[in-house]
C-alpha cells in the first residue's frame, strides 16, 4: 500500500507551485515507476526530438540522495505515460 504522502503527490505537476494540477493548455505525461512515480511532467512547447530523448530529472527522492538524476523516457506508443528507466549519480 502507499504511503499517504505518496498519495497526495499523485497527478500533481512537478515544479507549478501555482497550479499543482494540471491544466487544460498544457501538454503532460505521467511518471511511471522510479522515485516520481505518479507526478506529471510538463513538456509544452518541446520539440519531437526532445521528447523522444526523454528526461533527466534532479531529485531529492533518487538512489543517489539530494539533486541526483533520475531518467525517464516516452513509453512507445502512449506518449502520456514516460518509464523510469533509472537513477545515476
């Protein structure tokens, strides 16, 4: 079971302290799996080659502690849902 403060997180958007949950302007995809798991990632305004890059996040919540990176990338064929693929130091 999860944690409640997991819960909480859930479908709120990293980094918009102004509006936590998503908008209906934006583009968004869910984290799935790995120390985000849950939070949306907004990539209005990205470029097709930036999305299927993927990203690398910093966060307090990876393997390697405070601003170590965590890696996801666009789940092939559903590009609202991104998979950890791991965390580096």
């Amino acid at each position: 079971m999860e944690r409640d403060d997991e819960q909480l997180l859930r479908g709120r958007v990293c980094a918009d302290y102004d509006h936590p949950g998503p908008r209906p302007d934006r583009c968004y995809a869910e984290r799935v799996g790995g120390p985000l798991d849950g939070l949306l990632l907004d990539f209005t305004g990205w470029t097709q080659d930036e999305v299927d890059t993927g990203v690398s996040l910093q966060t307090e919540l990876g393997q390697f502690g405070p601003d170590g990176p965590t890696l996801y990338d666009p789940r092939p064929g559903d590009p609202t849902r991104w998979d950890w693929c791991g965390d580096t130091p």
